[in-house]
C-alpha cells in the first residue's frame, strides 16, 4: 500500500526549510516521501504543520520571512570571492564586520580568515547582523604521497597495555611505524567518550560525546602523577590484576573486556587524584579548564550526574534534564569533587593525545595520527543533553532503502537542526573541530555526505518512514576548512556507498579526500570490472579494506561468506553466495596477473595467500592515491572483521584483538617482530619509493 501523497502546501513548506519530499535511490528511481515523515521532520524543526491550516500558514510566514530578510543567519566567504548573498542585496546597503579579533571597520573583500559579524543596513531601513565565514578556497594537498597503518586502537595490546590497546601503544606503534617503517601516519578508531554504565556499548560509533576523548584510552603509568602515589601496595594490587587482565585476552583467548579495563583504570585513576598537582601542573591544568570552558564544566557535568541518577539523562529527575536550570548548578556544587575529577580525567586524556601526536610527527611522519570522527552522538549521552537545543528532538539518524538493504537503517543517532547551527554561525560544529584539530595530523569524518544531508527517521518508526533534511553543506565545508587550515591537518571524508551527485565534486573542490576501497572500485559505468590503477582518484585515502569489511585474507579465501552463513546473516543460498565472492576475487587476482603483480609478489617461504595480499598492495600503490591505508591486522593474516553489520550479540564485534591467521593475538610486540608483516611494509615501502 503506497503511502499518501503529501498535501502542495506541505510539499512547498518542505521545501522552503530544506525537507525532502522525495529521494532516488538509483539514477532511475524516484521515491515520495510520506506526508507523515514530511510532518514529522517540519515538527523536529519547530514547524507547526498539526491542521492544513496551521500548515498554510507556516508557509505564510516562512515565505514573508524569506521575502523580508537581507541576508541568511550565516554567510560564507572563500578566500576574497565576494559571496553571492552580498551581490545580491539593494544597491547602498551598508556594510560593516566585527572580526574575530574584535575590529570594526566597513565590509573589505580582503578580510583576515574567521568567524566575524556582520551587519547589514538596506536604504529602505532593513538590517541584518549575521555571522559571516571566511574560509581558505581549500585545503592544501599534502606534499608528496604517503602509506599509513589503519588500526582499532583497543585491538592493539602490547606488553603493557591494561587489556585493551590505549595511548601508549598508539604512540610506540606511531615512533616504530615512523622510524623505522617509513610510514607517515597511523589512522584510528573514535576516541570519543563512551556513554558510562555497564555493559558499555562497545562501538566507537555511537558515543557519549564527540567534545573529549575517553579516558578509558589512558595509559594509566604515563600519568606523572603515578610516581608519587603514597600507597603502594594498592598500586601494585593495581598492576597485577592489569596483568591478569591483559593475559586473559592475549593468553586464554578472552575478549576485550572493556567494562573491566575501565573498572580498573577508574580505581587507578581515583587514586591518582589524591595526588596534588605541582605548580606546573595546576598552571597546565587550569590552561585546559579556560580552554574549555563551558563546555568541559558540561561534560563533567553530565558525568557526574549520570553516576547518581543513571546513563540517560532523559531518566533523570525533571529539573536536571535542563542543564541550565538551577537545580542543576546546585547539584553541580553537591558533586564539584566529581565534576573536578572528570575534568582532570579530560584533561590527562587530551595530554596523552597530544602526547601520542607529537611523538608521530617527531618520528618523520608528515600527517601523523588521523582521527576518526563519528557521525553523531547516544541521545542520551553528555552532548545530547548539554547541547539540546541543537539536537532535532523525536528524531535519529539512518539511511533509506536501497539494493543492499531492503529495510533501511536506524543508527539511533539524533540529529543537529541545520536551523539552529546556521543560526550560531555553526559554534557548536567549530568547537567540536577546534577540540579534535588539538591533537589531530587529520581528521577522518564518517559519512561525510551528512555535511550535505542527514537521512532523519522518527524515532519509533521504521527507517522507511523517513527523509532527507538538508544541510547547508557551503556553511559546513567552510567551517571544515577553516579550522583544519588553521590546525595544519589534512581532512579525509568517508564517501563510501551511495553518494549523492555532486557531493565527491565539491569535496574535491575544498581539497578534502575521499575514501577508495579496492574491492568497491569497479567501472560501474561500463562494464563493471575492475578498475585499473590509473582509473582511481588522486585525492583519496586508497585501501584493501575497512573495519567493518572483512580482512583482506578473509575475502581472497571466502572465509567471509562462511562466517555470515554461520551467522544465519545470508539472505541467498549459501552456494550463490560462495560462487558470487569468488568470481569477484577470480576478476581482480586476474587484473594482478595482467599488470604483472602477482608474479612480482612473495618470495621463499611465502604462503599464496601472502602473495596475493602482497600484490593487491602493490596495486594500490600503483593507483595515483596520495595516501594509501594498510589495515595492519591485514599485515599478519587476521581473518576476522573487527565489525560485522547486522550483528549484535551474534559477533563480538569491537572486541577483538590484533590476531595471526590462526586467530592467536599478536601483541604490538608481536607485530614489531613478523616476519610476514615486515615482508608485506617491504613491499609497501619500495612501491612508495618508485622501486616496483
């Protein structure tokens, strides 16, 4: 039964607010949205639509508003290029910015880089103070072309890790990768503070906030303030039971208990605190406590709410739901111990990853850590409640229906109010970049397309009942740009999957990367087959594969299709499944035998799986990619993806650690001293350098 077909005055109010009354999930196909996914994503938006009447007039008012005003809340400005908004306003407007710096002068085409005001004054009397970006044209591409490693940091234990990898494995792995492999940088999962309570959800994906890492990534004996602890039986007590946890996943074969890792390091962590602080010491940490302000006052907030009254703030008695409501700063007085202890726990995690940054570049690497941002953040986490206004109430994040998934999807993710941003000047998107560009050599941004348009499905209804709002993806890349021109970083976009037309262009445009992932590069406007090098995209991060694909042995064995079919995940016969994966693999081995790389590839003692892994490599590195990822658990033969879509408790996913092909834990340790790995980076190393 096809859903009713939205009222006109619906469809024009839709589309004066950005609402998508209709989506094409292939270049043929044209699907309508329903009236009440309409209805509902104009509510989010604080638009009446309740009666026909109410939404006339809605349509009313948004039209006289649009007639009436001088300019949009927030104009972008590229480099000295006179913004369109601004030609476009009556002949004798005045114009005069306030910049960043606090200068008032009138509207110049040369104005320094930033966020300013802007105020606008028409002949006939009308005014407009908006905000106004001035953004570099773009980003610069990085000098020269680099191979990196690609790891899910809590994957990669060492000898001293607490049972999941943390900051000190990421800066050893960052000073050996540099030193002595050549690399030039180390991409990892979000680091982002994890929604507290237990069990944790394990996906980095869906964090408690975007705003501060988590602290469960610490390296607790790297904390200065660990050499003085007073009592040191505790302390031992403390280390051996890291041991005992550590030796549970790397020797008896447990998974990644991130709940224990973070019991254990909180307990640590407490003891810690008692510690004063040297003058240095407080000088540093109130630096950080000005940086951040408000907002760091917010996360800590939240933090030490949320271990009274539970993990949704939602749940929490009424007066504390409002983070700014009198209630709330006199329970933030009650916990102040509390609040103070998160904040410090923001802080050392902020050092460490500096710390970890710093160590990456000192060792040679022209980029450095690259780290990940997810699309957005638990509803019931520190940033939904600290930033409500931003967030589209009743609403979640997904995607539509389309060829791979029948049903759509739901990430449970609310999403920001495009409305609001513009009305900020985008503050909050600023200082969530500003807070990641502190200790980031780039920054990779999942699902990049949300800078154009976020697919929004009312909570409670199917991903069916959903549709697009639009984003002002001009405002979003130029505050992109901005802030990581100002942090010197590099901007890598993940554009897997379907991309809208257009979007990949302006990206480019900006200078910000895409994503290529080997096994997706086929010529889908020709015949299908595998591209050739030289038909892939320079301005890309280039890979074999991803976390949530499978490893690279995994695919060229098939292994992948027998894990799904023991999943119950395969919704076609399990001998159509096996023979369409292996035709893929057949096409592209066969590519490799044509350019001649697979012939070039392993050497004595060399496994034909190892072989294979090693020319798809060098494939890659053939192609013109400025930067090419090696997944490292590819580096020792791991079959086992690190996620698995469409699973949850069926799979372990986000749990595992870096392991050999027969699935034995390789330690970082370990992986320093593979004789398989180190074949494999000889291979990366000498295509890198011009030597096939």
């Amino acid at each position: 039964m096809n859903a009713p077909r939205p009222a006109e005055d619906l469809i024009r109010l839709a589309e004066l607010h950005g609402v998508a009354t209709s989506y094409s999930p292939a270049p043929d196909q044209t699907v309508t949205a329903s009236a009440a996914a309409i209805t509902r994503a104009l509510t989010a938006l604080g638009v009446d639509t309740a009666t026909p009447e109410a939404a006339r007039a809605a349509l009313a008012d948004r039209r006289r508003a649009l007639d009436e005003r001088l300019l949009p809340p927030t104009v972008v400005a590229w480099g000295d290029t006179l913004p369109a908004a601004l030609e476009a306003l009556p002949e004798g407007t005045r114009l005069r910015v306030e910049t960043e710096q606090g200068e008032t002068s009138e509207f110049v085409a040369q104005l320094p880089t930033g966020v300013h005001r802007l105020t606008a004054t028409a002949p006939d009397g009308r005014t407009a103070d908006v905000h106004l970006v001035v953004a570099p044209p773009r980003l610069p591409t990085p000098a020269g072309r680099s191979y990196g490693l690609l790891v899910q940091l809590y994957s990669l234990l060492s000898q001293r890790s607490w049972g999941m990898g943390d900051l000190g494995d990421l800066g050893e792995l960052a000073a050996w990768a540099g030193r002595s492999l050549g690399a030039g940088f180390v991409q990892v999962n979000p680091l982002h503070a994890a929604v507290l309570g237990t069990p944790t959800d394990p996906s980095p994906y869906r964090p408690s906030s975007r705003r501060f890492p988590d602290p469960v990534h610490l390296r607790v004996e790297d904390v200065p303030e660990f050499a003085y602890a007073e009592d040191r039986d505790r302390v031992r007590g403390l280390l051996e039971r890291a041991g005992r946890l550590r030796e549970s996943v790397l020797d008896k074969g447990e998974l990644i208990d991130r709940d224990a890792v973070w019991a254990l390091k909180r307990e640590a962590l407490e003891l810690l605190a008692e510690v004063p602080l040297g003058p240095g010491r407080r000088a540093a940490y109130c630096d950080f406590l000005a940086a951040r302000g408000q907002s760091l006052e917010d996360h800590a907030t939240w933090n030490a709410l949320a271990e009274v009254h539970g993990s949704d703030w939602h749940n929490w008695p009424a007066e504390l739901r409002d983070p700014r409501s009198p209630q709330t700063a006199r329970a933030r007085g009650e916990l102040m111990d509390r609040v103070d202890f998160h904040c410090r726990l923001a802080w050392l995690t902020d050092t460490q990853l500096s710390a970890a940054q710093r160590t990456a570049r000192e060792a040679g690497m022209p980029v450095g850590i690259v780290h990940d941002l997810a699309v957005g953040v638990h509803p019931g986490g520190a940033d939904a409640w600290a930033q409500q206004e931003y967030f589209a109430a009743g609403m979640s994040v997904g995607a539509p229906p389309d060829a791979f998934n029948a049903r759509g999807q739901d990430w449970g993710l609310p999403p920001w109010r495009p409305d609001r941003l513009a009305d900020s000047g985008y503050a909050p998107f600023r200082e969530l970049l500003r807070g990641l560009f502190r200790y980031a050599g780039a920054l990779r941004l999942d699902h990049v397309m949300g800078l154009f348009r976020l697919w929004w499905v009312p909570l409670g209804q199917p991903p069916t009942e959903g549709t697009y709002v639009r984003y002002d993806a001009e405002a979003m890349l130029a505050v992109l740009v901005l802030e990581a021109s100002r942090a010197g970083a590099v901007v890598i976009g993940e554009d897997l999957g379907t991309v809208e037309p257009g979007v990949r262009e302006t990206l480019r445009e900006r200078g910000v990367f895409g994503t290529s992932v080997l096994w997706f590069e086929r010529d889908w406007a020709g015949d299908g087959t595998p591209l050739p090098p030289d038909g892939w995209r320079s301005d890309c991060l280039a890979t074999a594969t991803t976390h949530d694909l499978p490893p690279t042995a995994s695919r060229l064995t098939g292994d992948h299709v027998e894990l799904r079919d023991r999943l119950g995940l395969l919704t076609r016969p399990l001998s159509v499944e096996r023979a369409e994966a292996a035709a893929d693999t057949s096409e592209w081995l066969a590519l490799l035998t044509r350019l001649g790389l697979l012939s070039g590839s392993g050497g004595i003692g060399t496994s034909e799986e190892e072989a294979e892994v090693q020319a798809l490599h060098r494939y890659l590195l053939r192609t013109p990619a400025r930067l090419v990822g090696l997944w490292l658990p590819d580096a020792v033969g791991d079959r086992r993806p690190q996620n698995l879509p469409g699973t949850w408790d069926q799979y372990p996913n986000w749990r595992l650690p870096i392991a050999d092909a027969e699935g034995r834990p390789v330690t970082l340790e370990g992986l320093a001293a593979s004789a398989r790995l180190h074949a494999l980076l000889e291979v990366v190393r000498g295509e890198i350098d011009g030597v096939p």
